[in-house]
C-alpha cells in the first residue's frame, strides 16, 4: 500500500478507537473544537451522542488528550468494564464507581470510612467524591464516562445515578469542590429503542451530536489510503452508496486501498449480506425484526417508490434515526444511505414473498380440507379413505405387510336423532369422531367418516391382534364419553358402536375390495348379534 503512490503506510481496519497519531483520524470540527472548549469551565458536562462506530470513542481520545496538555486529571470509566454483578443494586454500583474513580486518582478507596447505610448510598457516593477525592485533587479532574448506554438499560440503577450526575453539576455553581469536575458523558443512541422518551434520558450539559464526513473530507482521506481519486466521481460514488458514515466510509477505504476489490465491485455487493458491510447488515436487520412499530415504518420508507422521504410520527423517525438508519429534513424522514435502502427493500421484498408463499400454501391446505375433509366431524372424509386406502393396500402387497380395517356404526343413530334432534345428532358425530382420533398414535393410521353414522379406520402395518387392541380402544372411548342415549336399544343407555374388523396381508393380484367385503359383513354381524361389540371378518383361511 503506498500514500501517493510513494509513501509506504501501514493501514488500520477500523474497529477501534482511531488512534491519536493515525494519519487516519478526520477532524471532527466543530464537534472536537467545542467540547475541547467545554472541559476548560468549572463544573461542565459534555454529551457525546451518536449511533454506534460514528467515532465517539475516537473523539474521547482527543478531549482526554487534550485534558491532560492542560495538567489535568483525567478519570476514564468505561461501562464495559463492569461485571454483570456491578448492576445488581445502586449501593454496589456506586461503590464501584467510587473505586474505581479514586485508584486512577492514586489514591486509596477507603470506602468504608465514608459510606453511611443510614444516610444512603447516593449521600454516601457525594460526601466520598466531595469530602475526600476532590478534597485531595488541587487540579480540574476530567470524568470520562463511556458507553453510558449500559447504564441507561439497568433501569432500577439509572433513575438513580443520573439524576445523582445532574446534581453534581448544579453543586459547581455553588461549591468550589465541585467546580473541579468535567464531565464527558459518552452514549450510543441505539438504547433509545428501549427507553418510552423522545429525548435523550440525560440532557444536562452541552451537547456534541456528530456528524457525517463531507465530499472533502472522504477524497482526503482516501489519498491517505493511497487511493489516486484525482476528481470527485469515485467519493461521489461511496458517499451515494454508504453516505459520509465514517466506519462505513473506512472499511470501504481499507478494502480498496488493499485492492481486494474494486469500487465497481465493492458498489455492486454493498447492499448485499455478501458484500463488505454483511455482517452490519445483518445486525441492524435483526434489531430492526424486534421492533415492529419500527419495522413497519422502516418499510414504508425504503419501499415507497413514489417519494424519496416520508413523514412518520416523532417518536418512531427519532428511534430510527437513533440507529443510524435514516435522516431527518423537517417532519421528512428519508434513509441515510443508498445501501440501506437497498437491503432493507430488499429484505422486505422476501417478506412479501415468504408471506404470499405462506398465503398460497394456506389456501392450497384450505382447498384440500374442502376436498378431503369432512365438513361436520373435521376428519377424513370417503373420498380420502379411498384413496389412502389403495395407496396403503399396495404399499403393504410390495412389503408383504398386514393392514387392518375397522368399521364403525353408531347404534340406534336414528332413535338418537329422533329422541334428540339434529343438531343433537351433529354433535355426537363429532363426539364420536373425536373418540376415535384420539385412539389413533401413528401417522399412517387414518379415521375417516364412511357415510352417515358410519366411521372407517385404516391401519397399515397391523396385525389382527393389533387391531382387536385398537378396537377395544375406541369402543371404550366412546362409551367414556358418556353420550346418554336413552332410546338406545342397548342396555346401558349411552351412545355406543357396533364393530367389524379384518385384517390380511394384501396379494399384489387383488385388490382391497375384498378387505371392505369382509369387513362390512362382519359389522353388520356385530349388529345382528346385539350391537355394542367387536366382530371379526374373514377373508378365505386368513385372518
């Protein structure tokens, strides 16, 4: 990699902090100006707010720098650091806090000297800062809070430490101790999508909001990369596909200046999980799925065809602007860059599909239970029997395997009907229905209704004795139901069935007309003999 075609450079993936002697760091006027400007007063607080890889941590580097030419002190605590078991009370989060605050001013924690149960933690955390570490700092102490953001998702400790925050500050106006602090609050804004507010949870101080790298300041820092973009046509290009986000605007620089790429290509895939920015893709997609208020109004944005802005209700265009994913003009929200567009009209694109495929699919099942299923008792009807009967019969001839049939009359239906009355009547068959579904575990196994009163049960793979078991089954189930029958010529005056059943395995020769002649003579001797039982069919000498 060459500066200029003759200056060798070592280049940096940016996934850190840009360091401060990078030939790679872009000035961020006025933003490092200004809060450069706002740590020199007594008491100050300075809010560094962007979306993630923006260039916060970057912009740290120089103000605590620039904090410490001055002969301040300058405490860094950094959120990231602290054990999950930091957050699990405010007394032993502020205790941390403490601590470390006074062990990178060298000085001994002695937290128990000063911490009261009585009086609090918050008093304890105030009188500590203002009655021993200030008390033994002469010079202006820099507090640089990062990654604030987890703070803000521990809510129970939040509502706490903030408002604590803005107290101190409002002490500087009043105690000298105090005018010593300098705080640099540093914050993603992506927590703002968990947080019911339209504003920044902690809006004291002056505001640092950063902002994107202009047309200047990417063909600048492309020559930096060795990149020969002697015009404006190759910026223009990245800055139409990926805007002025400095991490977006690096990685493409980094992978250019390597010449694993061309921008043609790099363009081309950009908006694509494939490409360079895939895995940022990914997780702004995944984020976005979790929010569907968001969501919905994310595409409503990148797939309106018929205007390049939309105008959204605040609190919805602040949170997606807060995830870097669109810009405000006024009450117009449009997306930040080409590449977001894309992916996300894309992504949408295969939602649609996914759900005009899952409709079809529907609607396919819809027309099938229209065809195959019986309307009243919800299970297969003749139309299916027949043909999983065949289909089963020949299955069964090819393995030499036995398949059973049962058939199933409800006793003295009409009696039923006549003393109960239809509707009655339609919910016994769906009774009697369910009994029989219910004794049924194997997915080949299928009940059907026959015709009528009349039921119909295909066994593949079992054998006489298999199905005499299953019948008993389903006798007892529906007497279980306890369907009273008054009329019922049989003796226990519930809803009861009469049973035939044969079983045989299939010749490849015949057909399984014979297996339902057998069957149907030997419930219609179930019936003859008194109803309410189980009766065997004979095919031949096989049973």
């Amino acid at each position: 990699m060459f500066l200029n075609n003759l200056e060798a450079v070592s280049l940096e993936y940016p996934d850190r902090a840009v360091p401060l002697e990078s030939p790679f760091y872009v000035d961020r006027t006025p933003s490092e100006q200004l809060s450069c400007d706002e740590i020199l007063k007594p008491g100050s607080v300075t809010r560094i707010q962007a979306p993630q890889k923006m260039g916060k941590s970057s912009l740290l580097l120089r103000i605590i720098d620039f904090a410490r030419k001055q002969s301040y002190k300058v405490v860094k605590i950094d959120f990231q650091e602290a054990d999950t078991a930091v957050y699990a009370n405010l007394n032993k989060f502020l205790r941390w806090f403490c601590a470390n605050i006074a062990r990178q001013l060298k000085l001994k924690p002695l937290l128990d000297e000063y911490w009261d149960e009585e009086m609090g933690s918050k008093v304890s955390c105030g009188i500590y800062l203002e009655g021993y570490l200030l008390e033994e700092i002469d010079t202006p102490i820099v507090l640089a809070l990062n990654e604030v953001n987890l703070v803000f998702e521990h809510q129970h400790i939040a509502e706490e430490f903030l408002p604590m925050l803005r107290f101190w500050h409002e002490q500087a106006r009043q105690s000298i101790q105090f005018q010593k602090l300098r705080f640099v609050v540093v914050h993603s804004t992506e927590v703002y999508l968990s947080l019911d507010i339209n504003q920044s949870p902690f809006n004291i101080g002056l505001p640092i909001k950063l902002s994107e790298f202009n047309l200047e300041q990417v063909r600048d820092l492309a020559g930096r990369h060795g990149l020969n973009w002697t015009g404006a046509n190759e910026a223009q290009q990245l800055m139409a596909m990926v805007g002025g986000h400095p991490y977006l605007v690096r990685v493409a620089l980094y992978h250019l200046a390597l010449e694993q790429i061309t921008l043609e290509e790099l363009l081309k895939v950009a908006p694509t999980q494939g490409g360079i920015y895939g895995s940022i893709l990914r997780d702004r997609w995944e984020i976005i799925q979790k929010q569907p208020k968001l969501s919905a109004a994310l595409k409503q944005i990148v797939m309106d065809s018929e205007s390049e802005s939309v105008n959204l209700e605040p609190i919805v265009s602040y949170k997606l602007e807060s995830l870097g994913l669109v810009k405000l003009d006024g009450d117009l929200v449009y997306p930040s860059c080409q590449m977001y567009r894309l992916y996300f009209a894309g992504q949408y694109q295969q939602e649609i599909k996914q759900i005009s495929l899952e409709n079809l699919k529907k609607e396919n099942q819809e027309l099938r239970n229209l065809v195959y299923i019986d309307a009243l008792t919800k299970i297969s009807n003749r139309r299916l029997f027949d043909e999983h009967l065949e289909r089963e019969w020949r299955r069964m001839a090819r393995e030499r395997k036995s398949i059973s049939l049962i058939l199933l009359d409800i006793d003295c239906f009409k009696l039923y009907n006549d003393t109960y009355g239809h509707q009655a009547g339609d919910k016994c068959l769906q009774q009697v229905a369910s009994a029989i579904h219910s004794c049924l575990k194997r997915g080949g196994d299928l009940a059907a209704r026959y015709g009528g009163e009349e039921f119909a049960v295909i066994l593949p793979q079992t054998n006489l004795q298999g199905a005499v078991c299953i019948a008993g089954e389903i006798q007892n189930s529906i007497k279980a139901k306890a369907i009273e029958h008054i009329k019922s010529k049989v003796e226990l005056k519930i809803v009861t069935a009469s049973i035939g059943l044969t079983s045989i395995i299939p010749h490849p020769e015949t057909d399984p007309t014979i297996l339902l002649r057998a069957t149907d003579e030997a419930l219609y001797r179930s019936k003859k003999l008194g109803r309410d039982r189980i009766n065997i069919g004979k095919i031949g000498n096989i049973h």
